[in-house]
C-alpha cells in the first residue's frame, strides 16, 4: 500500500518518469503559540525596523527549495513560486497569543509540492522560535497540515474544516 | 528584548565567541497523528523488512546538522551526537494513532542545541507523512516543543507537565 | 576529444540546450568485502531491528540528488525514481563477504543519470563503512562502474560479462 | 513596481508557472585588481603546474548551481551550460593587473540566468582573493555586472560601451 | 609564495592543525549603484513593510555560513557572529545611489573569516540585484574589498583611506 | 558490537561529546583505471592547458567538506587540511593505465576523519569518471579503502601491503 518500497521492502524513491508535467499547487499551514511577552517582542522590534517574521519567511522560502535534501524520498522539483502568509490570532483561553503561518507553494511538474509548503510553513515556524526563544523557551509550534493541494492525475484535496 | 537584532534593527548572528564551550543537551519533541489505516500500512511494511521510522530517523539526525543552513539566525554546530526514538500513542476518541518522535542532540560548544532537536524532530514527522501521504493526506503533524535543555549559563530548562 | 573543456582549454559545463528530453535510465555497481565478523554484526544488529543497510540505502538515495553538487561539471538533472538493492556474495578463497549494491536511476531530461547512479553506489558503501568501521578498518569498497545505460541519442550502454 | 512582494507587502518567489520554458542565456562579468606581485604568483604558480585560474573556474561553475540556495527570492533553474573565460588586463595608471572574468550561463527555461551568471562570476573572484589573500589583503574585486542576456518574452537586454 | 598548492604544484587546503585557536574579526564591503529609480523601489516598498535590504541581509549571513561550500580551498569554519549594516549615499556626478553594504564576521578558530566577511557583502549586493532587476537589468555591484581583519599570529589588516 | 544503533535497535549518531580533541589524520586511497586512449585525452588535454586532475582534485576537497552532509552517522568535523596527489601505473597485462588517487585530511577533533579522506578519495575519482565518459563508458573505479590513521585513544592503523 506504501509506494516508497522497492520489491526487497526497502524504501525507494517512487519512479515518476511517465508522469505528465502539470501545473501543481500545494498550501501548507503551521503555527506557533507565545506570551503575550513574546508577541509584544515581535511587535516592538517591529516597529523599530527588526521583523521577526520577515527573517522567518526568507528561511521558509529557502527551504521549500530544500525539500528534496531534507526528505529522503522527495523528488527534486523545479519549485515556480512560494508565497507565504502570517496571520495572529489571540487565544482567550491561554491568555497566548498564536502565530498561523500560511504556505503556497506552485510548480510545473510530475509530481506534487505538498512536502515543500509543509517543509516551508515548518521551517518558518522553527526560525520564530529560534528569534524568540531567548524570551520564552516554552514556546509551541502548533499542528502542521496540509491545507490543499490541485494539479496532478490523483485528484485534488480540500481539508475539511 | 529579541537579542538578535542590531543597532539598526536589523536581524544579526548573535555573537558568542566570549561564550565557554560547555556540554550542552537539549530534547525536543514531535508526533504526527495518523488513521489506523495508515498506522497498518507502517506496521506491514516494516514486517516485510521495509521500515518508514528508520527512513524517518535518518532524515532527522541528517536535518539536525544541516539546521544552521535552514535557520537563519542559527550557528554552526559541531553536533557531537543524535539520538531520534519513537513511541506509539492510541488516541482513542479519535480512533486515531500517534507516533511521538523524541530528539536528543549533544554538542561541546558555546550555545545551545534546541533548534538542531526542534529541527531533528520536525523533519522527521515530515519525512513520515512523505512516505505515507499516498495512503491519506490528512495527517497531522502535531505540537513539536523542547522537553529540556541543559548546560550553558543561562541555566537549564525542563518543561513543566 | 574531451568535450568538458573550452576553447582557452580550461574546463566547462558542456551545453545541452539543444538536447531533447527523453527518458533515461542508468544503473551502477558498487560494493564492499567485508569479514564474517563484520557479515555477522551487520546480520545480527538486522534481526535486532537496526539495519546498516537501510541506513545506506537512504544515504544513497539522498546522494543521488546531491550529485550536481559533488561532481564540478556535472549537470543539475531532477532525478524522477532511484532504486538501490544489496545482495551478498561469498567470497571463499578470501573468508570474506562481499556486499554488492546496484543503484538504479531515472530521469527525464537532456542528459543521462550515469553521474547519479554511480554516486549513489559509491555513497551507499561508503555509508557502510562507516557504520562498520568501529569493528574493522580494513574492509574495502570494490570495482565501481557503470552496468548499463539507455536513453539519448548515443545509444545505449551495456556492459560485458 | 518591484515584482518580488506579496500583497501584505513580503517578499515572495514570483510565480513563473505560466510562462514558457526558452533557450535563455546571460553573460555577466566580474575583475579583480591586484599587485603585480600577486600577479606574479599566480603565473609561477601556473607554470609549476598549479593553476589558480583552474580553482576559480570551478568554483564558479559549482557556484552556478548553487544560486537559487544563495539567493533567496531565486528560482531553481536546471542550468543546461555554463563557461567561464579569463582575461588579464594591465591598468598602467596604478601599476597593477586586473584579471577580468566573463561568466556565461544557457538553460531551457522559465526565467533567466542573470543571477547564476553574476555568482559564478562573483565566486570565481572570491576564490583568486582566497588563494592569493597570503601574498596581499589588498586585492579589489571590481565592478560585477551584466554584460547581456536572451530568452524570454520580456526582450534581450545589451549592456551599452 | 602561494601557500594552497602541493608539492606537485597542485591546489590543497592549507593544513592549519598547528595553528592556535583565537578571536578572529573581519569587515568587508560590498556596494550596489543604482537609478533614482530603483532607489525609490526600494524605498517605497519598505514603507509598505516589504524590505529588500532585511531579504539581502538575511541571505548575506546565510552566505556566510557556506563560504567553505563555495571557496573550494577555504576551511570550514564555526563562525560566532554576523553583522550586516547599509548606507546610503548620493552618487550626484551619475544621478545615481550607492547602496554600501558592510558585513562583519566573528569566530574563534585557527584561521581568519576575510572570506566569510567578503562572501557574505557579496551575496548580500547580489541578492539586491536579484529582487530590483524587474526594474533596472544596468544596476553595478561595485567594489568589494577587505576593510580590516584582527586577531592571529600574522597581524592585523587595516585598509588605508 | 555495531556502535552506530540505540537502544531500540535503530540508528543513531554516536554521542562523542566526552572526548579529547587531539590532532588526527587520515590517508585513504582510491584509483580509476583506463584504456590508453582515455589516458592520452587526459595528458594531451592538460598540454593543451586544460587539467581533468585538477577538477578532480577540486572536487574532492570539497567533498571532503561536505562529508557529514553525505554519510548519516558521521559527525560534522572542521577539517584543517585535506591534500589529494595522483600517481599513474601502467598496468601492462590489461593494456591499460591506472590512476591512484591518494587523500590526506587532518583535524583537530573528536573523531576521525577517516571517511573524510575516503570520500575526497571516492568523489575525484567519479569526477574523473565524468569528465573522460564521453570517450569511454567502461572505466572502473577500483578499490577504496583507508591507508592510515592516527590520533585518537583508539591507536593508530595502518594498512599491511
């Protein structure tokens, strides 16, 4: 039922030379929850310049063209674009606040580009925590899915909810 | 308060070079929450001699040292050891499995190791959901935090709970 | 004759704008002898759940893509399937075993795979040694060399014997 | 105006999904001043069989490959050729050499090779400066620009003088 | 007289084991020029939070940590700090701007961080190029040059003037 | 015996942090052999200028650097020499010529660099392999194995013959 097997049940990288070139589009969400310590930090810096979140999409757009080096049986894809979004959220309950970090990653292609928008929205998420940890170490990085994808012969997919 | 800013206000590398090299360890944890039909498809293949954790557990030690390539503000490291371990979880309201993936990375140097062990982890969960998104897309990668970290000055941590 | 140098007689990435598109295949050979002892620590750590060779296999795989990276003149070439399997030959004159790995490349692209499929192979035992070499430095990687190619208006390869 | 910002204003990878794959070419071009006492060197050098210019051209080919890793907002782009010539220029007025650098990079693509022509350049007078900073500190890398580019429905560009 | 060749008259990496291990700084300098514009570009998209200079300057540290990738004689060093800062200046003979980029890298380890200094200004200057060449293919990365070095047994560099 | 394996059984990077950092070498060698009518496309090339062991050469310090990248479990060590020679044997009975490629690195570390020089060693080869394959397809990498090496609680090896 895995495809990532060769016939000695050892992992391969999936033959997908007779696949047809497709536009493919994947959009991948993480995110962080922090203080309202670590929220004021970002915001603050913000404001004088320094921006957290710039610093984390940079590394998440460089690391959607990483993907392939990172996960071992991902095939390299000429990625054509990566977008990515922020977008706060206050979480009354926890009296934190949380960071939704959006990915989108386009490419003409043989094979989809989910990996590269999870790879991107993760590492994003990783660099926040890597600025802020000095303030608070307890941060989370919050549930990573993907959101949706389209292009390709298996169909599209749309997360419920 | 964010220490890796400049005067300008401007993202910099931290300098440490008047900082000890120390021990230092830190633990950091993932999981990824699959259906029973994914949980299955793991098991068999792994009974037939394939194994998606041991494909996972490459790719984790292998992100650990690449992390200061993919975290900008991030420092080299000489890593002086990894160690990635697994834990099956039932979750029963959901009718759902997850996997809890522990990162424990050591180094001798002058600053911490929490973003190779966040990084380990991450890219690990990533590299399971590669490997089983054929089966179902829908698997989440859940909370990834630090557990604990220890040396260096600014004393250690452990996570409460 | 060399066709990688220039018209100044310095080396060069040789140009294959012009090349079509076609489906190409390489597959290489590689191996490693090794004693019983280490044929036995290798066996035992396997039925354990640890596998040396899983470990290779991954490090080939990942290898293969790196190829561009490792090889100067070498072109970037998005690889679409790479396959690696082991078998065992005894070696009796010598009381040694011999490892054999055969690594198997696809792509569609203006230029062959041979460059990936041998690094795959080279890489994969080179990983063994690694993780063998607390029990023995002597083993030793065998012949390396290309089994067969096809694809691209060369004709194919297909060596004797 | 600038292409590479999303809608809240950050950077982003420029969709280049609907746009045609095309011969593309660009030439860039980069010098470095020095000494004659460096320049001395490296002709001795030269003639002992040692070859500082060998070392900076492949460095800059390799470097060629790695720009879409360098240069965040930078597409992967499957380079199909690259060449790298080098000429010595004598600058009488400060009794001093300049060795100019002429980077030529071709692919089939969906975007130019600007920014792979100017770090091959750029990389290739790094490496001079790395292999000859023993014998001076002082060397200048000079004016790194491009020289032309085509392909592209955008228009060939020229560099006037 | 050149210190990375053989005794065959071929290139090596220097052997440094001898060397003590020290607090080691280095500046470089790198500049862009560019029309009025490209400046107001610049200038405008960073009122509207997009900023080139905080993208150049998260790749220019990025650069630095993969000198030793890139510079095929330069040894891998643990680099402790980085620090990129702009200026901008009035070219008015040319109607132009010159955008001055100047990185300052720390470590401590048995050998200087010139290169390190040097690659990051320049793939700093690059990647401006990068994200403004949709407006102005003419813009000239201009000289780039060590400004000083400190620390290790051969002495200081200062740059005159 | 394997000391590569956790105590699940699977893989890990071996914890090194409690050991000395004394100054350690390593010597590997590898060779490829050739028909005379590749050799004299080599020779008679580099009377021309151009210089298929210079690549090669290049290619393979900058392997070596990128060791830990390649082999999973193998440390990342800042390696403080690596020095590649070549020697040419006739090899009278099969009417062809063998090329010995002979690698040298040195660190002050933790751990040895064995698979450093065994990798420099592997990567010139293959790069040899790639420049001369236009001529012909059928050269063979021959055996890789470690010569020497020193430094280390464990004793120094060398190999008999």
């Amino acid at each position: 039922m895995l495809t990532h097997f060769n016939k000695d049940g050892r992992a391969k990288m999936v033959d997908i030379s007779n696949k047809d070139k497709t536009v493919r589009l994947a959009i991948a969400r993480s995110s962080i929850q922090m203080s309202n310590q670590v929220y004021d930090a970002i915001r603050n810096q913000k404001i004088k310049k320094g921006d957290v979140l710039s610093v984390a999409q940079v590394a998440g757009i460089m690391a959607a063209k990483q993907t392939s080096s990172l996960i071992p049986m991902c095939h390299p894809i000429p990625i054509s674009g990566v977008n990515i979004t922020f977008q706060w959220n206050e979480l009354t309950e926890a009296e934190a606040i949380e960071l939704v970090i959006r990915a989108e990653v386009k490419t003409v292609g043989s094979t989809g580009v989910e990996m590269e928008a999870l790879t991107a929205a993760s590492i994003s998420a990783l660099t926040i925590y890597d600025m802020c940890k000095a303030v608070d170490k307890s941060m989370v990085i919050g549930s990573t899915y993907l959101l949706e994808k389209s292009g390709g012969k298996n169909g599209d997919y749309k997360r419920n909810g």
